[in-house]
C-alpha cells in the first residue's frame, strides 16, 4: 500500500470508535420518550376500550302489555322497536265502577303485570271499551251477544275510549315523570283518549251476515272500524286510531316525555 494512504479505519479516532457523554445522555433520552410514549399507547387503548364498552350498554326497550295484532300495527307505524308480552289478568268491570275508570285501571293492571317480570323495560298497557248510553260493552260472548250489541249501536252515536298506561324504569326517566301506583323503582303514567263514533241505521241482514264472518268476535263493541264497520260510520269526532285500540298522538307524546323517542 502506498505511504500517505489511510483507510477508513484509519480515519476513526479513538473519540469515534467509543460514545461520548453527550451519545450517552442522548440514548438515555431516546429510551425515557420511548417508555413514556409506550405508557401513551397502553393508556389510549384503555381509555378507547372503556369508550367502547360505554357504546356497548344495552338501551331499555319498549315491552308492549297486548297480544292485540290492530295494537302491534299502530305502534309499528311511530317507528319504534317492541316486543309483545301479553299480560293476563281479570278484565271484569267492577260493581259500579264508571266506565272511565274502568278503562284506565285495566290498561295500569295489565303494564303492572309485564312490568312486574321485566323490570328494566319500558311497558305499554292498554284497553279500550265501548260506551253507549253510559253502558260499557265489551267484547262479545258469542255470536248473538255480538248481535245484541249491533242492534244497540244502530242509528246512535256512542264513545269508544281507549286508556294507556307507560312504566318506565326510574334509573332511564326524567323526575318529571308522575308517579303513580307502581313497584318501587319505577314511574308511570296512565291517561285516555276518547272519540265520538256516528253509526247509521243497521239492517239485519247487515248484522247477521258481519257476524256470520267472525269479525265482531275479539273487538269491544263487536266491530272493527277499519274492517266491515266502516260501511256503517257517519263520522267520528276525535281520534281514528283511539277507535282502532291505541291513540297514536297520545302515545307518541308519552314516549317523548319520557324519553324513549326522540323529539
């Protein structure tokens, strides 16, 4: 090799081949920021989690007190999920019980008795009944009860009043809510719509043949407004879906008060 030639190990001072103080500090600087920024890491991702298992809570749902399929139809039409769990209890009108008063205890008893084994649900109750002349007619025995009732309600107006009672749980209501005569932990409120129905003259053959079709037969006062009865209504004052079994404005304006729909 030639004199005067270095290589580049020989270019390497002894201060090159061994770290200074200052490559020192600066690792030991590197490592303490990769620490604290791996403890950055770990912290988000808890934190993410956390968020993410909020996010995950189950929301209460809306438990609907009625096997009733006209029911299930309307409520379907405020676009609101629910289940059905019919309630089973005693329907009879007490002894001199006003019809008004008859209506809104069974739709309380009936949301009482699902709220009673779904404690963290909404519950929706109802019953509605048919007055004329101040007698309630409920849903018929048999076909000539059914009969009797079309007679009664031929040529005359009467009132169909449908009562709603709400259980919400406490721990997913507002304190605005009134309390009523429910299980400790919940809120409820219960209140009626009602609606004038005209009625036209009924021919008999009219009557045999309605309840010769079955219709009359699971509907309080022996008829369906939006089935063959139609053809027998003058008018209606008040609400059309009161009469079908859920005022629709009512309970809409009960589920916004309490929460569980959106404005």
């Amino acid at each position: 090799m030639a004199e005067g030639v270095q290589t580049r190990k020989s270019q390497l001072s002894p201060a090159r081949l061994a770290p200074s103080i200052l490559d020192i500090a600066w690792l030991g600087i590197s490592l303490l920021e990769t620490a604290l920024l791996s403890v950055r890491v770990v912290t988000y991702v808890e934190k993410g989690s956390i968020i993410f298992r909020m996010h995950q809570q189950k929301k209460p749902e809306l438990i609907l007190a009625s096997s009733s399929p006209r029911r299930q139809e309307l409520l379907r039409e405020v676009g609101i999920s629910f289940q059905v769990h019919a309630a089973n209890i005693n329907e009879d009108q007490m002894p001199g019980e006003p019809p008004i008063d008859y209506a809104l205890r069974l739709a309380r008893e009936k949301s009482e008795a699902v709220a009673a084994k779904y404690p963290q649900s909404y519950v929706l109750g109802a019953d509605t009944i048919v007055v004329l002349h101040g007698e309630v007619l409920g849903k018929p025995k048999d076909q000539q009860d059914a009969a009797r009732m079309l007679r009664l309600l031929s040529g005359h107006s009467h009132e169909v009043t449908t009562a709603v009672s709400l259980i919400v749980p406490s721990t997913f209501s507002p304190s605005t809510v009134p309390s009523g005569n429910v299980a400790q932990g919940t809120l409820a409120e219960t209140r009626a719509s009602t609606t004038k129905v005209y009625f036209r003259e009924i021919a008999e053959p009219e009557i045999q043949q309605y309840v010769a079709g079955g219709e009359p037969m699971d509907k309080a006062g022996a008829y369906a407004i939006q089935g063959g009865a139609s053809r027998w209504t003058d008018r209606i004052e008040g609400e059309f879906s009161n009469v079908v079994g859920l005022p629709l404005s009512l309970v809409t304006e009960m589920l916004k008060a309490t929460g569980l729909m959106k404005s």
